[in-house]
C-alpha cells in the first residue's frame, strides 16, 4: 500500500470539513440568553445612574439625602427595546457590581454582569450596557451585598400605552434638575436621564418650554442631540 | 422496554469506541515503549530528541505518523497539510461570498450571514492558510536550508501548532461576525440575528494563534541564529533563510501590541470600560490593530519572495542575478512594512501630518518592491533558458501579479486617492492580487516542487497541474481586475448587495471566482489521484538539495 491512499485521505478531509464549516457558519444561530447582545440601533435609549452603597443602591436623588422617606433600591421601569447605559458612581469605598438576572430575585445561574468589580474609591465611575429586550420583572444587585443592595427592574412592552419610563413610573428617579414634571409627561418616549439632568429627544417643543434652557442653552443642546441622532452617551 | 435498547445500543457504541480508543493506545504506547529502548541503546535519555536526532538527516513524508513525531520536518508538513485544508474552506467561504452577489439584492445570503462568511474566509485565510503555510514551509525547508546542527525544540513547536489548529476551529465556531479587524464597538456589540453573540470566542482564538505564532518565532529565529551547521555562514545562508529570518523578526516586534488589545478587547465583553463608544479609544484599538495588521499582510508575502528566488534558479538555469540586494530588499521591506501601518487609517481623522507621513512611507516601499522585482527580471533576463514548468509558471505569474498589486498600493497611498478608493472593491482587489499572485501562487509551487518528496516518489499529474495554474492565474486576474476597476468607479466592499450599476463588474467577478473554484477542485483531484498511482520517481526535490551532513556531531537536548 506504501501510503498511497494519503491524498485520497486528505482530499475526503477537505469535503467533508467544507461541509461542515460551510454548514455550521450560514446555520441560524441560536441566540444566546447570556450573551450580552447589544444592537447597534436600538429602539430606544436610556442613561440610568446609580450610586453604590452597601446599605442599598442610591439615585442621584436620594444620594446624600437622609429622609428615611425615600426608599433606597429603586424600582426601574423600562420599555423593551431599551439599551440603557448604567453608570454606576462609587460612594463607599467597599467593592461592589452589579448584575442583573430575569425573575423577581438573584438568580446567580443565568444574569448579565452589567458591571464588573469596580475599584472602590469614593467618585470612581463604571458604565455598562444592559438591552431590556423582553417584557418580564427582573431583579438587578450587587453580587457583594446581594441582600442589601438589591431592586426589581420592570421590562414594560413596547406597544403598552402607558407612558413607560423613569420619570414617570418611578418617582424616585425624578431628576435633581429644574425641569418641571408637566414638561416631562408629554414626552412620547426615550427620556434620558445622565447625571441629574434629564435630556429629551424627539420632541423639540418640549425642550424649547423647559426651564432648563435658563441655564444656557450651549450646556443641554448637545447631548440632547446626540441622544436624538442615536448617538449613545 | 425501548429504554433498554437504547441503553443496550448506547453501551455496545461505547464499547466500540472503547475498543478502537485502546487499539490506537494500545499502539501508540508499544511504539513509545520500542523508541525508549531504542534510545537507551543509543545512550539517549529523553526518547523524543533520539527520534529528532534520528529523522533529522531524513526526508519526511506526509503519512499519519507526522502526528507523533516531534522533529521539524514532522511540524512543517502538520501545518502545510492543515494550512492547505483551511484554504479549501475558506476558499469555499469565499465563492460562497462571490456567488452570493448574483443581483444586486441580498438574495443568497442574508447581510448577516455575508459577514459572518466574509469575517471566516478573511480570518482564516490570513491566520490559517497564510500563516499556516509560512510557518510550515519554514518548518520542513529550514532545517535542510540551513543544515541544523540539533533540532531539540520540537516540544514546543508541537505545542504550538495544537493551539494555533484549536484557535482556527474557534474562530470558525465563533461565528462571529465583525471582519477580521473585530473592531470595538462592531466587535462588542451583537447583531439582531444574534451573530456576533460568541465574539469572545473568536478573540480567544486570535490570541491562542498569536501565541502559537510567537513560539514559533522564537523557535524559528533560534534555529536559524543558533542551530545553523558551522558551514552555512549567515553571509551565504539561503536567500529563504534569510527571508523567514525577516518574517519572523517583523512578527515578534509587530504583534505585541495586537495582542494586549485584543486582551483588553475581551476584558471589554464583561465589562465594557477600556473600548467604549463614547470615548475616542476606539480609534486606539484601530492603531493597535493595524500596528500588527500591516506587518501581517507582509508575513505572507516576504517568505514566498525568498522562495521565488530559491526555485527560480533551478528552472533558469543560472545564478540569481544579485544575492546582496535581494537580501537587501527583503530586509528593507521588513523595516519599511513596520512604518506604514496608518495609511489603513488615512480617512479616520488622524489628521494631515500623520496621513502625508505614513503616504511618504508607503512610497517607501516601491524601493525594496522594485529592487527585488527587477532581481527576478534579470535572473530571468540573463538565463540561458527558461523552463516553464508548473511551478515557473506560478512564479513567473506571481511576479506579473505582484506587479500590478504593487501599482494598484502605490495608486492608494497616495492621500488624495485613497480618499475616493478606501471602503471600495479597489482596495480588496489591490491584495488579492498579492495574496492570490504571491501567497497563494508561490506556495502551490513550492507544493509542487514538494509533492514527490510529500509522497515518496510519486510524480503529480502535469496536465491537471497545468489546468490548475491555468484555472487559477486567469479567474483570480479576472476578478480582481473586475474588482479594480469597479472599485475605482465607486463599488463598495464588504456588502451583501450593490446598486445594480455595478453589475457588469460583478458578474465578471463572479466568473473569475468560478473559474478559481473549478480550478481548485482540480488541484484537489490531482493530489487524490496522483497519490494513488505507484512511486515512479526519486524523493529528492531542488529546495532540499542535498541533505545535512551525517549528523556525527548532533548534540541535542538528550543527550
Ligand atoms: C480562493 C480564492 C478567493 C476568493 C474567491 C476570494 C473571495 C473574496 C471575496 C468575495 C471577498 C469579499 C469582498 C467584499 O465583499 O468586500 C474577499 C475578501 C477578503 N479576502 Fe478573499 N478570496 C480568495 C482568496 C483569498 C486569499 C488567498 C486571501 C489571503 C491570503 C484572501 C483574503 C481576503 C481578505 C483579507 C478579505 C477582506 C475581508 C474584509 O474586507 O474584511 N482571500 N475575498
């Protein structure tokens, strides 16, 4: 025999391995639950930020503030097809995450690590992604201090015609700013929140009442219109 | 009771698997057993360096034991065979792609589907086929090239040939989805369907293949610096000595940076901070991409350079022309390839300084390209006579090729024109002509010269070997001049459909691609049933000439 089969051999290899790599490569794909698959054009967008802090998570509204009136561990209210950007801002100096699973608690064999460990100096600054893409409750934590930190997410379906968003679902999330609430309600979608302030898109009139302007219409334009280009920031 | 008979099938397919799993063993251990004596007899300890010393003075050929031994001639024809397997796949992905674009509409494939397909046959046939084939020219030439003194290194050199096999089957399970740049945020981010949702996978798999690269490397330059026989001096070592030399060098001081981006990259899957979108280090990636992705497009490339002038003589008859200069040549490709990596990124907004400094390095390099084009012309000028052979007519085509992909990157370094042809079928027109020409051409040749020694003597089928340089010359000149030329009017690449203006341009480039696959079918035909014919020629081949001498004084890591 002396070998002679070896370029038959090799050439079996080849077809079948086309086969099956041409095969396996064009297949649908099975989509992942865990993947963190962001789409590159969401539906809508949405800047949530979060204090972290051992004794529970904190918004921009109740940071610092110590009436026991505001509960910490805000309920967050989204529509599905939001990518929201969570920034997440150290208070506390301990380490903390923060992870996100489907169901009404942790859940430590299927979540999204939104965030992972962050360095624990007070001011220091993580954003990360999450895609709120099926209507459901979900349970978003810190996996450091899951019994204190911890808080319910509510994925709402695009088509409900309530009006689904922070600001309005959530008192709690209601920005530190100077825009007045009435100004916020007759946004249609999308409202978002960064860093006390809230930008909206979509709907110029709105902008063009709110008092914000007040403070200078250089500072608010330009991440409004980012936001509305679809521009994340 | 349907339970049982599975269960009864599930065990006697187990046994089964079993019995064959402990036959292979059951071989594999007697032979150890066999070689350990064997090297005890000869005072060896380590039985692995007695088995290198001993196959070093031999001629390899491609059987299943390459599998087992360790020594160079082993590992090179491990990754010739490997590395020709991923050209057929990702040369299927690619006729895949080209058939794809039969109306203007994605009809064949849908969008994502393309770019899954376009991100695998760019992919592998970079890291897989061209590296691959590099590497394992390098492997089974050198050691004859250069007569090694001890070949004790072949530990990690396996090692690094199973990982880079096991990055390349990531990459194709990845599926991913980004282009072979996996550019942030394309790269981070998922696409409806889902592709994309195992980038991670990918980018594990590029960095295992950058591993197993810099190990060769390193075990490469060793060889050549260290290992070389006191005969072979460095200022007469083989022009392909010198050549994979240079790409070795180049590949060790160029990925570094490609690879902690990449580390960053995946770090960026779990917790996106070092690539965001919102900060401008998305262009960083960029620079730390293509600070490796230039040097990567001339790995391929300069070795194959140092294989012409090796084969050329042989089938002209005489000397090549200059030895310095084209030694020359190739090293001054090494240094200028390292200084051009921006004009990848003329219209990114680097500004004008950085894109007129990295256009002037890329004229550069018309320098060493002409000196050693112009060193094959009058090789050729000055034979007496010229065979053409099969492989002679690779070469001569990969010259003509290379040519004309050299015009085409002058044309697009220039600022001004890049700026209409970047993004365009121009530019993938410009490289395949290269890889198609050069890569491609000069590694089937060398396969040729190969083939009797691959085989132990036997001779490969002129006629179809004819047919497939034939084949392959004209489908790849056909579709890449269709690409060129539609590229320069406009034709966007990289998309699964095009406003049916292009048409024309298209449909030629799908006859070329056509022409190329038939031409390959061929090629795989002539190795199936030229292997199946009885030995009727010696084993010998020019790029071996003659064998070490006896290795008296071999001093390996055993003995
Ligand atoms: C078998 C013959 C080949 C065919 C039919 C072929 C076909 C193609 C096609 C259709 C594309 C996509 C063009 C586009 O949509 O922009 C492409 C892109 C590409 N090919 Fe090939 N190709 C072949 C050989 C090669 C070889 C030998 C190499 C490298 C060694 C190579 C490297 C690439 C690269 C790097 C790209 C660019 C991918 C990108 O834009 O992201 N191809 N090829």
């Amino acid at each position: 025999m002396n070998g002679s089969k070896g370029g038959v051999a090799f050439a079996v290899i080849v077809v079948l391995s086309i086969a099956v790599a041409v095969g396996f490569v064009i297949s649908p794909q099975p989509t992942s639950v865990l993947s963190q698959v962001i789409p590159p054009n969401p539906a809508y967008t949405n800047s949530t930020t979060l204090y972290a802090n051992a004794a529970g998570w904190d918004t921009p509204t109740q940071y610092g503030n110590t009436n026991a009136a505001i509960p910490v561990n805000p309920t967050l209210n989204y529509t599905a097809g939001t990518v929201v950007t969570f920034t997440v801002i150290e208070t506390d100096s301990l380490p903390h995450n923060l992870y996100i699973a489907k169901g009404t608690s942790e859940n430590l064999a299927a979540y999204y690590s939104v965030i992972g460990a962050i360095n624990p100096i007070p001011g220091s600054k993580y954003t990360g992604e999450w895609y709120a893409q099926t209507p459901g409750v979900y349970t978003y934590w810190c996996q450091v201090h899951p019994t204190t930190m911890v808080g319910t997410i509510n994925v709402l379906p695009a088509n409900s015609t309530s009006i689904s968003n922070n600001v309005v679902k959530s008192t709690e999330l209601a920005p530190v700013g100077v825009h007045s609430p009435a100004i916020q309600l007759s946004i249609s979608h999308a409202v978002n929140i960064q860093d006390g302030f809230s930008a909206i898109s979509h709907n110029s009139l709105v902008l063009n009442n709110c008092p914000c302007f007040a403070d200078g219409p250089g500072i608010n334009w330009i991440p409004i219109e980012q936001i509305a280009t679809g521009i994340r920031i | 009771m349907a339970l049982y008979l599975t269960l009864l099938e599930y065990s006697i397919a187990m046994s089964l698997v079993g019995v064959v799993a402990f036959f292979v063993y059951y071989l594999y251990s007697s032979r150890r057993d066999a070689l350990a004596e064997d090297a005890e007899s000869h005072d060896y300890i380590d039985p692995a360096s007695y088995a290198r010393d001993q196959l070093k003075t031999k001629q390899r050929f491609a059987d299943w034991s390459i599998f087992l031994y360790n020594d160079s001639k082993s590992i090179g024809l491990r990754f010739i065979f490997t590395s020709l397997l991923f050209f057929f796949i990702a040369g299927a992905f690619g006729i895949l792609l080209r058939v794809s674009l039969t109306v203007p509409t994605p009809s064949v494939l849908s969008p994502d589907q393309y770019d899954i397909v376009l991100t695998q046959h760019a992919t592998l046939m970079l890291y897989m086929w061209a590296m691959g084939i590099t590497v394992g020219l390098a492997y089974y030439l050198l050691p004859t090239a250069i007569k090694v003194r001890r070949d004790n290194m072949g530990s990690y050199s396996s090692f690094a040939y199973w990982i880079w096999l096991l990055g390349g089957i990531f990459i194709v399970l990845s599926r991913s989805s980004t282009r072979w740049y996996f550019y942030p945020p394309l790269a981070l981010q998922g696409t409806l369907s889902g592709a994309g949702a195992d980038n991670w996978l990918a980018i594990i798999g590029l960095e295992m293949i950058f591993v197993a690269i810099m190990i060769i490397c390193i075990v490469v330059i060793r060889m050549i610096l260290m290992d070389r026989s006191e005969s072979v001096k460095l200022g007469n070592m083989s022009i392909y000595a010198w050549s994979v030399l240079f790409t070795m060098i180049l590949a060790v001081l160029s990925a570094g940076p490609v690879m902690i981006a990449l580390g960053m990259l995946f770090y960026d899957f779990f917790n996106p901070i070092f690539f965001t979108a919102s900060s401008g280090n998305v262009l960083l990636f960029t620079i730390l991409f293509w600070f490796w992705g230039h040097p990567i497009v001339y790995i391929p490339v300069i070795p194959f350079f140092g294989l012409i002038y090796e084969m050329m003589p042989t089938f002209t008859g005489n000397k090549v022309y200059s030895y310095s200069s084209a030694v020359f040549g190739l090293g001054l490709l090494l240094v200028l390839s390292m200084l051009v990596w921006g004009h990848h990124l003329m219209n990114s907004g680097l500004g004008v300084a950085w894109d007129l400094f990295f256009s002037t390095a890329s004229f550069f390099i018309v320098i060493p390209s002409a000196i050693t084009v112009f060193n094959y012309i009058a090789t050729m000028w000055t034979a007496p006579r010229i065979r053409m052979t099969t492989p002679m007519l690779f070469i001569i085509n990969g010259i003509i090729d290379f040519i004309i992909g050299g015009i085409t990157g002058v044309m697009q370094s220039n600022v001004g024109v890049n700026e209409i042809v970047h993004g365009t079928y121009w530019v993938t027109g410009h490289f395949h002509f290269i890889f198609l020409g050069v890569t491609t051409g000069i590694a089937f040749a060398a396969f040729y010269v190969l083939f009797p020694t691959f085989t132990r003597g036997r001779k490969y089928n002129e006629r179809l070997a004819g047919w497939h340089f034939a084949l392959t010359a004209i489908g790849s000149f056909i579709m890449s001049v269709a690409w060129t030329t539609g590229g320069f009017l406009g034709m966007p690449r990289a998309v699964d459909g095009y406003f049916p203006f292009f048409q024309p341009f298209q449909d030629t480039a799908i006859l070329g691609g056509l022409i190329i696959g038939v031409g390959q079918l061929i090629f795989l035909y002539n190795i199936a049933s030229s292997w199946l014919k009885a030995p009727s020629t010696d084993t010998s081949n020019i790029l071996e000439p003659d064998f070490p001498e006896p290795s008296g004084s071999a001093v390996s890591g055993g003995r």
